[in-house]
C-alpha cells in the first residue's frame, strides 16, 4: 500500500472513530435504551462469581467480551483511586453508572470503527486497493452504521464478525491460494464463522456463503472432497460456536425455552398480517435512512458490474445480506437489524464506483463523485450527533423534578420515562408487595439498599402500566384512572406528582387520564422534543425519537426524549 493510500485510510477510520464517539454519553447517568440496561445488567452479572447467564436470548460471547472491557475499566477506576473500597466499586452502578454505560458505549464505537477496517480488507483483497479504500468511506459515515455505534448492544459486534468471516470465507475462494502453498482456509474461515454465530444467532445465515466458497473451490476435484471440507467446516463452526456460547449445552431446556419465546416477540407479531409484511418498512429504512441513496444506487450498479463480469463471486457476496434480509422481513421493523448488510452494500457501490476508472473518466473525478455520494449521509451522521448531544426532555423533567419537588414525594411515572432513584423505603415497600424482603433480595437490590449515604434526591415511585416481572416496581393499571375515577387508586398510594409520557397521537386512556388530571390537579411542566414553530399537524406526523425505536431523527425534532407534563395533584405549586 502506498504512503498516500496507508494517510487516506487512517483518517477514514479516525472519521469513523470520531463520529462513533460524538454524544457517547448521551442520557447519561440515566439510560434510556431498555435494551441496553438488560445487556448491561446480565454482562456485570457475571461477577457473582459464574459465567452462566441462565438466559439466551442472545448468544453469550459478546455478553463476556462486555464484561471482560467493562471490568478493565473498573479495575483502572479502582487503581487510580476513582473508588476508596471494593465495596463502593461494586455501588458504582446504583451510585453513578455513567462511567460503565461509557465503557460499554465506547466498545460499540470502537467495533463499529473496526468494521470500517475490516471491510477495506474485504474489498481490497478482491478488487483492489481503491474498492476497499471506497467500500470503507460509504461505511465510515453510513448514519445507520454511526447511530447504532453508539448504543450498548448485539449487532455492530454482529457486524464485525460478518465482515470479517467473510474475510476468511474468500481465502477459501476466489482468493484461491498460490499451488504448494498450504492454508488452513476452511478451518479458519469455520472458526471466524462460529465466532459469528455466537454473537449472534442471526449470523448462522453465514454458513450460505461458506458452503458456496467451499463448493466452488473444491467441485473439480470431486463431490466426496467437497463433502470433507464442508463436514469439517460444520464441526469447527460449531466447536467454535459451542466454546464461546458453552452453557446453551448445560442448559438446552431454558436455551431452547428463550430462543422460542424471542421468536413468538420478534417473528410470531410480525407476520400476523402475513409472510414478509414489513419488507416494505424495511426497504424504505434501506434506501433512505442506513448509508444514503446515493450509495444504495451505486450498489445496485456494483451488484450488477459484478454479477455480468463473475456471477458465481456476486453470488458468494449476495448469499448472506439476501438470505438475511429475507429472514429479518419476516420480524418487527427494527433498522438495527440491517447493520450486517451494510457492509456489503457499501463493498458493491464501493465496486461500481471503480468501474468508471475503466472508462476514460480520470481518476481523480471517481474521488470527487465518491466525495459527492459520501457528503449527505456524512452530515446526516453528524446531525445525529448533535442531536444526540442535546438534553433529552427526561433529562429536562428530571432536572426540575430535582429541582422543585421535595425528594420523598410520591411520583406516578411510566416505563422508560423519566429516571428517578427510588427512595430505600419505597424499594423495600415494592419488594415487600411482590412477596419478597430486604433480606430475601437479590445481590442487585442488597447492593442497592446497603448504599450509604443513599443518593438524592430519591422519590416514592409509583409506575403507570399493566404490571410486569419488576419486583422493585409497584404498578398501577391506567384503566382504573379514566372517567368518574377522581384519581382515587392514586390518593390511596399517597401520589402527588405525575408524570405523563405523552406522544405525538392521541391515546384515548391517556385522554381520559389527562381529562381528571385537568380536574383535580394542576400542570406545573411540560417539556416537548418538537422545535418552535411546528404546526399541531406536523407534530402529529411525527414520532418522537425515544432510542428505541425507529423513528427517524426528523429536522422538526430539537431534541431526544417524548412529550412530557408534570402534573401536581391538588397541592401547592412546588
């Protein structure tokens, strides 16, 4: 690789750094993404002494590379005398948990960043230096790709171990080694297989692939030298697999049990109205939102260039985002979900912008249109994070709920809503109402409880739902809050204070809600993600963007986080 091309790529991949980076703590100390909490939460629970989640929903190696990253920045915490004992080290994530969602986050960063790496390789090793140096510009600044760096999740570690099993799957074919020359091929490209599939079940669409490189580099030889390596290939996947994800074999009962019960959430809701329903949803994410419609339309020209030049190559490279975008058509639209494709698409532009340089059109104008087609989604990915950066409306509501409510009140707040610490005496009370105790609780809530002194401002929370499996929750259910209710389930618990998570449609519950709320208290707050000026009709269009969901993150936004009013009932203005 020349000087100039060793510059032009480091500073694609400190680009891809930096943008992952921007707005790293957004939210924080409160977390916001519930998913990220639930990721979170079972990776440090794996310091109780056993690496047994007792839980797999997902695969578990991405769950130990967390903890292993996670405890290396606790360790540094605790050398430098960022905590006076173990015990406060181990109260870090009750007392301030910024600095661990930080660490986590930055993992996603850093894996989102080295998937710009890996895919200059993938590219580069198959048509040259100039595809992968393109293939890793789209990727670099691709919004989808840099938003979802940013979250404490599965699928930029997906991603990674997608592009770079596909790495390994080409040395078996094309990348057809020199005669004489000895390569382990398939076993290393198996491993970097099993590697995917424990971070994620949705990678096992990666043996697609596999199986191809292997068929088409060994089918002269014969179908029985085929068979061998394609039997070879599935026991070194799963070896790997089984290795790095080992107590789905101690316990397949509850294995089998969570990976059933993921399907009925994700795929069973999907396809009610049919087989590939939300394809469209999908497509539309795709082409408009993931890595800009510029890139989308080159790599329809690239998939095309490849296919008329080597079909059976645009094959090996299609069979996976194919297999898995008709896999993931079938589940509830999340465009988290399209993270292992863009890879590829940005690999096929990145091919079909090259063209042009077979043509009489100089090189340097190929740089130009490449700068022109990375520019939109570049200052999307940016405007994403400064977007992530403004305070997001909970953190506004929490901010004058510390400020204008006395702590000890009683507070009605929804799920992922505004964070509020729950007071000690209310923690013991909802666990008391779930048939447990102080004494009889989990580590986490021991911990919780022996925090001395106990962080403030901490509140009585009550939460607006239909209950759950929370037994530090006490719920209370909306339908008994509507017309004619005067609120009485709520003067019996002793609230004073709601907080209405409200959306950009009207809820008829909530209505009724709002309606008694208008009767019998007062709105002290009310904080909107909406930005001056927009119409009631323009805000009813548009969703608020809530880190978990796949809004987009619309020029008529100002800021994260719902609709949000506070209301005080029949009191004092704080």
């Amino acid at each position: 690789m020349s000087a100039r091309a060793r510059v032009a790529l480091a500073a694609i991949i400190a680009s891809a750094l930096v943008l992952r980076v921007i707005g790293l703590q957004y939210g924080l100390p409160a977390v916001y993404n519930p998913d990220e909490a639930a990721i979170m939460a079972r990776a440090l629970s794996f310091a109780k002494g056993t690496l047994n989640p007792h839980n797999f929903l997902y695969p578990t190696l991405y769950f130990y590379v967390l903890f292993a990253w996670v405890g290396a920045y606790l360790g540094f915490v605790w050398l430098t005398g960022g905590v006076a004992s173990v015990l406060e080290l181990q109260q870090l994530y009750f007392t301030n948990p910024a600095g661990i969602y930080t660490a986590g986050r930055l993992l996603g960063a850093v894996f989102g960043s080295l998937c710009v790496a890996a895919v200059y390789k993938l590219g580069a090793g198959l048509y040259g230096r100039t595809v992968g140096i393109l293939a890793a510009l789209f990727l670099a600044v691709a919004p989808l790709a840099v938003r979802d760096s940013h979250y404490v999740k599965h699928d930029i570690p997906a991603t990674l171990a997608v592009v770079l099993a596909y790495v390994a799957i080409t040395r078996i074919w094309p990348r057809v080694p020199q005669p004489g020359r000895l390569r382990n091929d398939v076993v290393i490209a198996a491993a970097a297989c099993g590697v995917a599939f424990s971070t994620h079940y949705y990678c096992i669409f990666l043996a697609l692939p596999l199986t191809w490189a292997i068929v088409q580099r060994w089918r002269a030889d014969g179908w029985h030298i085929v068979l061998r390596h394609l039997v070879t290939g599935a026991i070194v996947s799963a070896v790997v697999f089984f290795a790095l994800s080992p107590f789905i074999l101690v316990e397949p009962i509850v294995a089998w049990r969570d990976i059933a019960a993921n399907r009925r959430i994700v795929i069973d809701r999907a396809v009610e109205s049919g087989a590939f329903a939300p394809a469209a949803r999908y497509l539309e994410i795709l082409w408009l939102d993931s890595i800009g419609t510029g890139v989308m339309a080159c790599a329809l020209v690239g998939s095309v260039a490849v296919a008329s030049k080597a079909w059976k190559e645009a094959v090996l490279l299609l069979l996976f985002p194919v297999a898995f975008f008709a896999f993931i058509t079938n589940t509830a639209p999340a465009s988290r979900y399209l993270n292992p494709i863009l890879p590829l698409v940005a690999l096929f532009a990145a091919r079909g912008l090259a063209t042009l340089q077979t043509t009489r059109l100089p090189a340097a104008a190929v740089w130009v249109i490449a700068a022109a087609m990375a520019a939109g989604p570049l200052l999307a990915s940016v405007r994403s994070d400064r977007f992530f950066r403004t305070p997001d409306t909970r953190q506004l509501a929490q901010r004058f709920i510390a400020e204008k409510i006395p702590p000890g009140a009683t507070v009605l707040i929804q799920p992922y809503s505004v964070v509020l610490t729950p007071s000690k005496e209310g923690l013991v009370e909802a666990l008391g109402a779930h048939g447990s105790s102080a004494e009889a609780a989990s580590t986490k809530f021991k911990l919780q409880l022996s925090l001395d002194p106990y962080p403030q401002p901490a509140y009585r929370v009550i939460y607006l739902g239909r209950g759950g499996l929370d037994v530090d929750k006490i719920y209370v259910d909306p339908a008994s809050l509507g017309q004619g209710s005067d609120l009485g389930p709520l003067r019996r618990l002793g609230v004073t204070y709601v907080v209405l998570k409200r959306y950009n449609t009207l809820d008829p519950e909530m209505n009724d809600l709002v309606a008694e709320l208008a009767r019998h208290g007062r709105l002290i707050a009310a904080f909107s993600p909406y930005a001056a000026g927009v119409s009631e009709a323009k805000r009813a269009r548009i969703e608020p963007f809530l880190h978990n969901t796949d809004t987009r993150i619309d020029d008529a936004l100002e800021r994260p986080g719902p609709p949000l009013e506070i209301w005080q009932l029949d009191g004092p203005h704080p």
